[in-house]
C-alpha cells in the first residue's frame, strides 16, 4: 500500500503540514518495500487556484491509496472521492509518527 503524508520537509522525519493541495512536500512511503519517495509540491503551492484538485490527481497517478494530512478542501476531497483514495485529516507529528500511528489503529 502507497500512503502519502503531507510534509513542510522532504525528510520522512519532517513535521505534518496541515494543508494537502499546498504542501510543500509530499511523503509517499510504500508499505510493502519499507521505502519513500519525496515528491516537490511547489508547482501546486504556488497556484492561484485549484491546487488540491491538481495535487489529487498527482496522487492518483502515484497510486496512492491512502493520504494523511492537517486538512482536505472541499474540492480536493471530490477529486479523492473520484479516484477512490481515502484520506485521513488532522494527521500531526512527524510524517514516520503520522504513518505508524495510521498503521497501528
């Protein structure tokens, strides 16, 4: 499974960012392989407007199945629906804490 935690860093151990479309990075870690990958969000950070909605479907090509973050916009969370990858809001900590906590639950 490919879980992808919203991140102010592009280490695994970087903190949460509370915004999905406008992350600065995104941590996809892939729980099969125990690995991840750091995507650069900067491109949908800087965007006037529909960021989630251009950062969802980012997520769908990556065949994410699973984002955690601080919040998903009306907007991102149709785009989500539609490809079917279900997300989990209020994520804190550090990206590892987010997707271990996700784990054990």
């Amino acid at each position: 499974m490919k879980i992808a935690v919203t991140s102010t860093g592009p280490s695994i151990d970087s903190p949460v960012d509370e915004r999905f479309g406008r992350a600065r990075y995104i941590i996809i870690y892939d729980t099969l392989s125990k690995t991840f990958e750091t995507l650069d969000n900067e491109t949908n950070l800087n965007m006037a407007q529909g960021a989630g909605i251009q950062t969802a479907g980012n997520m769908a090509e990556k065949k994410v199945e699973l984002i955690l973050t601080g919040r998903v916009g009306p907007k991102a969370a149709e785009a989500l629906n539609k490809a079917g990858i279900k997300y989990v809001e209020n994520a804190s900590g550090t990206c590892r804490s987010a997707i271990e906590k996700q784990q054990t639950a």
